[in-house]
C-alpha cells in the first residue's frame, strides 16, 4: 500500500496547467448525454463560459429528451451542439422536424453529423453526407458543421481494417466545405497515443484535407472503464496504451488521467502552430464532474467555470 500511496502522491503533485496545455485547452468542448446531464445540478459550475457542449444521440433516446438538454444548455449560455446521426432519423421529414425543434425549442445552429453507432439504417439515411446533401441545415442557417474523424481508423466503415473509405468520405467532406456557408470541422473520435494521432493529422494535411481538426480526448475514468469503451469503438493501435498500463501493478488501481497524451500534442503544437489540430474535445466516460475538475486543475486559465 505504501507504493500505491507515494504513486498517489507524485501523481497529485504533477498537477497544475503548463502554459502549452493552458494555451492547447482554450476553447474545449464537451460531450454529454440527456441522462448524465440530468445528474449534473450546475454545468456553469464546472463549465467555462460559452463552452461548446455536444449532445450525444443514442439509439432510442427520444428527441423530446434531446431538446429539453439542449435548451437548458443553452439558457445556461453554452454553444450546443446536438449529434445527428444519420441511421436513427427515418427520412427527410424526420430530419427537417428535429431541426425545427431544436431551433424553435432550443435556439441550436450547429450539428455534429455522423452515420450512427447501428448496424442498419432505420430508413433512408446510412452516412453523414446523405444528411449534408439534403441542403436542410443551410436552408435552416445553421453556423457551424461537424464531422466525425477517425484517426485509428473505424472498422463500421472500413470492415477490413483498411482506411480507404474512411479516406474517400474525408476527401467528400472536405469538399463539401466549399459548398456550405456552415463553418466546418473534424470531431474525431477518442485516442490515447499522441504518436498515431500526430501522423494521422499530418496525413490528412498531405493528402489537402484543410478542415481543422478537433481532437478526441477520453477523459480520467477507471481503467477498466476506458477498455471497455476502446473495444467497443474500436480504438486501434492506442489500445496498447491502457494494456500496458493494465499491467503496472502501480498504476493499475489508479484513475487514467489524460495527462500525458495532451502534454504531448500540446508540445507539438506549441512547436508547430500550423498544426491542424486546433481544439480539444473530451468523453467524460469517467464522468462530466470528474472530467471538468481535471480541465480546473490542469487548465488554467482555458478552463475556469462560468461562475467562478
């Protein structure tokens, strides 16, 4: 007990912002779900001012729940972003009705838009270009755009564990910025190894994708939290950050915290400023509360609360 305790310690006595991650966690976002939202007595608490808040749509969540999220995360004066993701919404009436809702209820102008954690579509949307491609969010003036990235790539998309969908769906997207008033961005998903993230960015800028990059990062969870969560979305060679530590007896009863991974490309980037990745966005899969107390301790100035 006493390694597990001096371990404890040095890990407490590392905290505080570095002016690199300070600068690299300015204007964070977040993601929340109806039911975690509904835990959480006062987001302005926890949240910086105008946090950009994403509301993850799971299969069966009712878009009456989604909405009412959103409106609260609005009057509390954070940007919402609700997820929309293509294989839940029946057809095009469907899609135009949740965005009149979330205009007319919520006051919501940006979407993330994605195909959907389900197998089978359940009607006639299967990507997130089909969604684009209807023209409703810019009839609707919607400001901001989101598309989900892969840096490990995403077997629903690529079954063989190749990346050329993947690549050919970026290669659209990225088009599709010039055809849209919406600013656009990359919402990628969860990662815990900087090296592969670093490459998958810079592969992105060779190949001429140009759509800034806003990074996933899996906030501090039990680690058998976060395996849970990286088999299930299908984290690639990252995996192998948490095995190891799975294995170091001194580490293995300690919170994972996103410490190292964000030094990293926060170092990069303070040493590359055209580096594409402009903005961090976290999974609280340990918790929303957990997750902003790290940003307060490890932020700085990026992540005082609104009603600090």
């Amino acid at each position: 007990m006493a390694l597990l305790n001096f371990k404890r310690k040095e890990t407490e006595a590392r905290k505080g912002a570095t002016p690199e991650v300070e600068t690299f966690l300015q204007d964070y976002s977040i993601e929340v779900m109806p039911r975690t939202a509904e835990k959480v007595d006062s987001f302005r608490d926890l949240l910086p001012a105008g946090t950009r808040v994403y509301i993850a749509h799971i299969e069966g969540t009712p878009i009456e729940d989604m909405v009412r999220t959103a409106a609260r995360l609005n009057d509390d004066g954070f940007q919402v972003m609700p997820h929309f993701p293509a294989r839940i919404i029946k057809d095009r009436a469907t899609l135009a009705d949740w965005i009149a809702r979330y205009q007319g209820e919520a006051d919501v102008h940006q979407a993330l838009l994605l195909a959907g954690g389900v197998a089978a579509p359940h009607g006639d949307f299967d990507s997130s270009m089909q969604l684009m491609e209807t023209g409703l969010f810019d009839e609707a003036g919607f400001t901001r755009l989101h598309v989900a990235g892969h840096p490990e790539g995403n077997r629903d998309i690529d079954p063989d564990g190749g990346t050329g969908n993947v690549d050919a769906a970026l290669l659209w997207k990225n088009e599709f910025q010039s055809r849209t008033d919406a600013e656009m961005a990359l919402a990628t998903q969860f990662a815990f190894d900087a090296d592969p993230i670093i490459a998958w960015a810079d592969g992105l800028k060779e190949a001429g994708i140009t759509l800034p990059v806003h990074i996933g990062i899996a906030g501090p969870a039990k680690l058998q939290t976060l395996i849970k969560f990286a088999i299930a979305c299908g984290v690639g060679p990252s995996l192998k950050v948490l095995q190891k530590r799975a294995l170091d007896v001194t580490k293995l009863l300690l919170p994972y915290e996103p410490t190292d991974v964000l030094n990293e490309l926060a170092a990069h980037k303070a040493a590359n400023p055209d580096f594409n990745i402009t903005n961090v966005h976290f999974f609280p899969l340990g918790g929303i509360k957990t997750n902003a107390t790290w940003a307060i301790e490890n932020g700085g100035s990026s992540a005082v609360p609104a009603n600090a």
